[in-house]
C-alpha cells in the first residue's frame, strides 16, 4: 500500500487535488469494490456515501452491469460513430429518447463535454435559422456544468474558474434559487419565483443576444447541494418560450433518479397553459453523464428536440452539427447504460427510492436535529446539511475523521451531504449517521 502511495504521488496528477496536501493526506489504495462498499488494499472497508463522485448508482462490481459489459466485449468494443453505427447506440438513442421527451442523442466522453455540445448546439441553430447573433449564454449564481473551457464559463464556481478568467467567454449569473438564501418569512417558492423575475428582467432587456439559460435542475451540486423549489423551473420555462431562448437541463448529477424522479425536471409542476394534466417541464435540451453508465464507464448524451435536429438537416456540409469526439456512442458504454435502464425498469428503482428515501431521512433525524446543523435538506436521494461553525480545515478534519470510521465522504465548504449508490442499506446509513453524529460531537472537527 505504502507503495501504491508513493507511486501515485510521483505518476498521478490527482484531480481537483493541491497535490502536496497529499503529503499529509494520501488518498485510499483501493483494491477492490463491493456494491456500495470500498475495499483498501489492507482490507479496510468504506461506505462509498458519495456514489464515487455521484456517478455510482448500483454498487460497485454490479453482476448485471458486469455481464453486460462482458457480452459486449466478445462482440465489439468499439468503432468510430461517424459512417458506422451498432445496435447498442440505437438501442440506447430509442430509450432515453421515450424516457425524456427528446427526439435525438448526441454522445460525448463527459460531463463536461455533454455540456460543450449543448452550447455549440443552442448558438449553431440560432445560426442556422439566421439569428447568429443570438450566441450568448446565461446561468445560475453559483453554478456547475464541468470545467473544460466552455463549460467553465458557464460554470460560477470561483475557486475553479477564477484563474482561468482569461480564457473564458463572458456570460451572465442570474440569482440563485436556492432556498437558504429566502429573506426570514418568504418561503422557498416565493424566493424561487422572486429570483425568476429577476431572469425575467434580464430576458427582457438581452433576449436578441441570448442562445441558451443552463441550468442544473432542483439541485445545484458542486454549490454545496443547494436545493430549490421547483416552482422555478416550471416559471424558467415559461419565460424561455416567452423570449425564445433555449432552455438547457443540466441533469448530469441529478438525473437518474438521485433527486427522486428519473429526471429532476418531471418535478417541476406543470405548465399553466394547454388544460392537461399532463404537461412536463420539458427543456430543449437535456445533458446527461455520471449516473448513465451507473458509474462504470465515461459518457455522457445530449438531446434534443425535433424542431432543434431540424434545424441542421440540410444539404450543406456546414449546416450539420460537426462535432466529435473519438469515443461518441462507445459500444461498452452504452451496453452499461442500457443494463443501467433494464435494472430502473425491473426492479421498479424509483418507486423503491421513495421508500427508501423516508427510511434514511429517519435514520439521519438525530443528525438533522444536531445543534451544530443548520439548513437539513434533502431531496429524493441527496441529504445535506450545513455546518454553521465549520472553521478553516473543516473539510479535511471531517474528511479525515469519517474515514477513520469506514465512511468515505468529502464535504463542500461548510457543507457536509451524502450521496449513496441505491443499493445502500439501512444498516450502512445507520453507520453513517453515527459516524457524522461523533464528528459532530468533537468540537475540534
Ligand atoms: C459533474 C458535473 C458536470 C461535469 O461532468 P464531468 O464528467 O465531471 O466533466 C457538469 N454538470 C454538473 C451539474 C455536474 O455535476
């Protein structure tokens, strides 16, 4: 182990990592993984309460995901998706298209690609419907769409994009939803609907140079899993239909299912127009990762509508969307994916989180009602809370501390949250919530 460590620090460039901090903190050598549980290379055990950075939804070492993979290996395991396609691809295309609404997929590597094709999207069909100068972009205070360039200048999270201020595009951060910030007395919806007006102001005066809003739907993740009335997606809507700009669902940590629907946006209350019951928030263009392949291989999709695909059919070269990237539409991938969709479908995963959902909000009511907690919250299969006397250190300390006692979780700023796979158990979250309690309990944490 010691070893493994020493080798990483010399070999591996660790990401979002002050590599020297790992003089002091050397990261976990794991071996191996089972369901939600991580195995060092001594055999220590730790809760994987964070889905590997969101994107593990079934366990580690899942057998069907497995044999999925497996079967595809035998077949093919890749081939470029420009001038060749495969049954998997299709087949995947076909069912996230009835799942969200949106006719056509795009594939990319990442998260942050998902999001780059997104945006070269909105701009290339305002482009192709002769309004090119409808090219800029606008997103929430405090948001996070990935860190290559494009998508940092969209993303409104200093500590990783201040440096990079030079490089980036210049857009414009609208007003948070986020609850916490709702004056004493308003609730939650009328600060969601008080911080759309302030969109609506915005619209109002630059829609003829907007392509696109972005916006990750109920929960922004890397703010610290700040959390927002739905009410404000469904108003978000409306008021992109009234200015015509495209709105671009960013549910590449909160879709498949982790905010309790398979796609954050479906909580969004319908739209007062059309008189049925029926009528989805639908954005114009919904991004997809992490979760897709249940946590086992990079990629990520990006759909659209018929009326955006449209726009690009035509008999000139330039008109077409020409974006690649070497591993679109990987075949592996997309196997995981699809046993990702077959297990949500047989074993009725959403209707079992709901369930489950209630049972860990119990199993964490200690904590919720802990006088160092402020701000519980929790959202289908996100719980989060704030620390309000967290002091310099606080995140390595609890960081440190809870792996100590076999649970791997990693707070943002003051926030401490969890995100388990769904094959966690009621036993395991009561570890953790013990675990958080004796963190809680040390005032030098
Ligand atoms: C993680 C994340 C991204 C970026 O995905 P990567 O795969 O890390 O590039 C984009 N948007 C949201 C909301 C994310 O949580």
């Amino acid at each position: 182990m010691d070893d493994l460590l020493s080798r990483t620090r010399a070999a591996v460039w660790h990401p979002c990592t002050q590599m020297k901090q790992l003089e002091a903190a050397p990261p976990l050598a794991i071996a191996r993984g089972e369901g939600a549980w991580l195995i060092d290379t001594d055999g220590r055990r730790y809760l994987d309460a964070i889905s590997s950075w969101w994107v593990n939804l079934f366990g580690h070492c899942n057998p069907r995901i497995n044999a999925a993979i497996t079967d595809q290996l035998g077949k093919i395991e890749h081939v470029m998706l420009a001038g060749a396609t495969h049954a998997p691809v299709v087949e995947l295309s076909e069912r996230l298209a009835k799942l969200t609404g949106l006719g056509h997929a795009f594939y990319g590597s990442d998260g942050a690609s998902a999001t780059e094709i997104a945006l070269k999207m909105s701009a290339h069909f305002w482009r192709n419907s002769g309004r090119p100068e409808k090219n800029g972009f606008i997103s929430l205070k405090n948001g996070y769409h990935g860190e290559t360039v494009g998508a940092l200048s969209v993303t409104d999270i200093p500590l990783f994009k201040s440096t990079y201020a030079p490089l980036l595009r210049h857009t414009v951060q609208v007003p948070t939803p986020d609850a916490r910030l709702a004056e004493p007395g308003e609730s939650a919806k009328a600060y969601a609907l008080r911080c759309a007006d302030a969109l609506e102001a915005h619209l109002a005066e630059h829609a003829a140079t907007i392509a696109a809003f972005i916006v990750e739907p109920l929960v922004q993740g890397a703010a610290g899993m700040a959390m927002y009335h739905p009410a404000y997606l469904t108003r978000v809507r409306e008021l992109c239909n009234r200015y015509g700009v495209h709105l671009i669902a960013d549910e590449i940590a909160v879709g498949f299912g982790r905010t309790g629907t398979m796609f954050a946006c479906e909580q969004a209350p319908p739209l007062p127009l059309a008189g049925s019951d029926f009528n989805p928030v639908r954005p114009d263009f919904i991004c997809l990762s992490k979760g897709i392949t249940g946590g086992y291989l990079a990629l990520s999709a990006v759909l659209t509508t018929d009326d955006i695909y449209a726009a690009f059919y035509g008999t000139a070269t330039a008109r077409g969307f020409l974006h690649s990237h070497s591993y679109t539409g990987n075949p592996l991938a997309c196997r995981a994916a699809l046993a990702v969709l077959d297990i949500f479908e047989h074993d009725n995963v959403i209707a079992a989180n709901r369930v489950r959902a209630i049972e860990f909000t119990r199993i964490l009511s200690e904590v919720a009602a802990h006088t160092r907690v402020h701000h519980f919250r929790s959202r289908g299969m996100i719980w989060a809370f704030d620390v309000a006397d967290a002091s310099p250190g606080f995140v390595s300390r609890f960081h440190q501390a809870m792996l100590a006692q076999g649970v791997f979780i990693r707070p943002i700023g003051n926030t401490v949250y969890a995100m388990p796979p769904y094959v966690t158990s009621a036993d395991d979250m009561r570890g953790l919530a013990d675990a958080v309690l004796v963190c809680l309990d040390n005032p030098e944490i």
